[in-house]
C-alpha cells in the first residue's frame, strides 16, 4: 500500500518532515500530530516511548518497551521507524501478533503519520504464503468446470473479486462458510509453485506483494511469517536491519512453534509400545522371532535385548519427567489441572 502525500500542507510542516527525528517536533503540543488531529493532546509517555525506541535503533541496542493503555504506542514506534528507513534507506520490519492488527497499523496509524508528516510513505503489508490466491490454479479450477452450487457461486465471487483486487488477499473476501474449504484447493504454495515457470508468475500476488515489500519503507507483517522467514531459506522479507514486535509478549507462543518441538507423555507411551515392551507383542518381539533360527550371532540377540532394556529405562525416565513437571506446576499456578504435554 501506498499512502499519497496531501497537495497542501504548511511550509513548516514539509520542512520538518525532511529533518531526523525529533520527538518534540512531531508529538508536542504544538507539534506536526497536532496540526493534523483533532482535539489532539500531548503525552508524555508517547514522546518518551519514542524517544527509547530511536535511541536504541541508532545504538543498535534490544529494547523491552511496555505503555500503558492511551499511551499511543503504535505511533510511538512508527515515527522513529520510519525516521530511521529514511536514513538508512533500509526497510524497518514491524511485526505484529495477528493479521487484523497489520491492517489496522495501515488503515489508522499509518494514515496518521502519513498526513503529519506529508511524506509519500511507501508501506507494504505482508502475509503468509497461503493468504493470497494463485492464479494458475484457479485456472484449473475453471477447466475442470465446478459441478456443485457451492463451487459456482464461490468461482463467480472470485471472478467478480479478480477484476477490482490488487493484492489477491483472501482478507479482502467475505467468503461463505464452504468457500474456505474451496480456497484450501486454490491458495498459493511453494510445493505446487513452477515460480518463473508459471505463465503467471508476472501476476502472481504472492511475488508482487514481495517486490513490493523491498521497496518499501515499512513492512508491516506479522510474528508467525517473521519466524517463517527467519528459520526457512525461503527469503520471504528483504535485507533489515531493525525489526519491531508488538504484543511482543505473545511472541514466547509463536517462537516455540518454530524454535520448539512439543509433545506430552501419551504420544511417547503409545510409541514405545509399539516398540513392544512385552515378551510376546510389538516389532522387537517380531525381529526377535524372525531371528530365532537364522544364521546369527549371539550378539545380534544380544543387541535387540538391549534396545528393549533402553525403551523401558526411556519410558521411566519420561513418566519422572512429567510427574516432576506436575508438582512444580501445582506449586504455581496448575493446582487442579493435569499437565500432559511438554514443549521445549
């Protein structure tokens, strides 16, 4: 998205947009937000905010930052953010925790940087993969000409859909309860993705909401597709040198999806049993059948017996684990509940 700068605006107003950050300038009382805001009011707490935040950008320090209600955190953030892109000429990333709240940084905040400042500010949102159609595929859907009613009134709503979108974003969509299901067969992917091959790759939302995002000044995307990034070789975000996390609390959740691996006690019991950790069941017990009168050595027996000594050592070692981790839970904060899984 691409916000356009207003005709006329003051002269002072298009001086300072030109000028570093300057806290005082942009939220004092008289400032640049004032002059575009209705009954606007200083506060004290947003120009601190910001001020913390461009100092620890040009320092290239971490900084924890928690406001209170009012305290109009978002724009705290994205005054030095953008200030600092302008510098460097390198994008800042701000990364939220859900999608609504991407859309909401560029419909409301964005909007309101954009008309203090009057700067062409060039912003550019960026979901995950499967948000946006892929054409080629909703061609192969046409060919195969949908045979139910649900499947022609969601391919006449998307066709209508195609002729006014310029992102593909499903978001844009009021789909019917069905049509998600449908939108599963059409999303894009990079299993089924030709990429240059593809006689729409020139078209493809999914790599134009890329291009655009490295040209961009801010690119708002969201925590799950900034850990994607991070952790995949795919490249889906341009170079960065700063990165924004708001509702950074609820980061902890979203990392351990890609940082950790989670399981709970009856997964690992039903694995082991099928291990088999009975004389008479499970596929050790079947190996050691099988190698019962073959040509072997007594140390081929020796080793089966020996993984089933280990998988019953595993199984104990498991239950302590958990039984530990329930009586520090129930000294905190789980005194009535069960706990059954585990991530790391």
């Amino acid at each position: 998205m691409r916000l356009k700068k207003r005709q006329q605006h003051s002269e002072s107003t298009q001086a300072a947009s030109a000028q570093s950050f300057d806290a005082a300038l942009f939220f004092g009382e008289e400032g640049l937000l004032s002059k575009t805001t209705r009954n606007y009011e200083e506060r004290a707490g947003q120009s601190t905010m910001s001020t913390a935040v461009w100092k620890a950008m040009n320092n290239e320090e971490h900084l924890l930052c928690e406001a209170a209600t009012g305290t109009g955190k978002t724009l705290a953030y994205l005054y030095p953010a953008l200030m600092k892109s302008l510098e460097a000429n390198r994008p800042t990333v701000i990364a939220t925790e859900t999608i609504a709240l991407q859309q909401q940084i560029v419909d409301r905040e964005i909007v309101k940087l954009n008309e203090a400042l009057n700067e062409d500010i060039n912003v550019a949102i960026l979901k995950g993969r499967s948000h946006y159609l892929c054409l080629q595929k909703f061609e192969h859907f046409l060919d195969r000409m949908p045979s139910s009613y649900d499947e022609h009134l969601f391919a006449a709503q998307l066709l209508v859909w195609l002729v006014e979108t310029i992102d593909g974003d499903i978001e844009e969509l009021n789909l019917p309860s069905g049509g998600y299901t449908l939108w599963e067969e059409l999303k894009s992917d990079s299993y089924t993705c030709s990429h240059a091959g593809c006689s729409y790759y020139n078209r493809c939302y999914y790599h134009r909401a890329k291009e655009r995002a490295k040209h961009a000044q801010l690119i708002i995307t969201n925590h799950s597709l900034l850990f994607t990034d991070r952790f995949s070789s795919s490249g889906i975000l341009p170079k960065y040198d700063t990165v924004i996390f708001d509702e950074a609390h609820q980061m902890e959740d979203t990392a351990g999806k890609y940082l950790g691996y989670e399981s709970n006690y009856q997964q690992l019991v039903r694995l082991i049993s099928r291990f088999g950790l009975q004389d008479s069941d499970g596929l050790l017990f079947e190996i050691e059948r099988s190698l019962k009168g073959k040509s072997i050595t007594r140390y081929d027996m020796e080793w089966v017996r020996n993984r089933k000594q280990e998988l019953y050592h595993l199984q104990s070692e498991w239950l302590q684990l958990f039984q530990t981790l329930q009586n520090i839970a129930n000294k905190k904060t789980f005194r009535n509940d069960s706990l059954s899984t585990i991530a790391v």
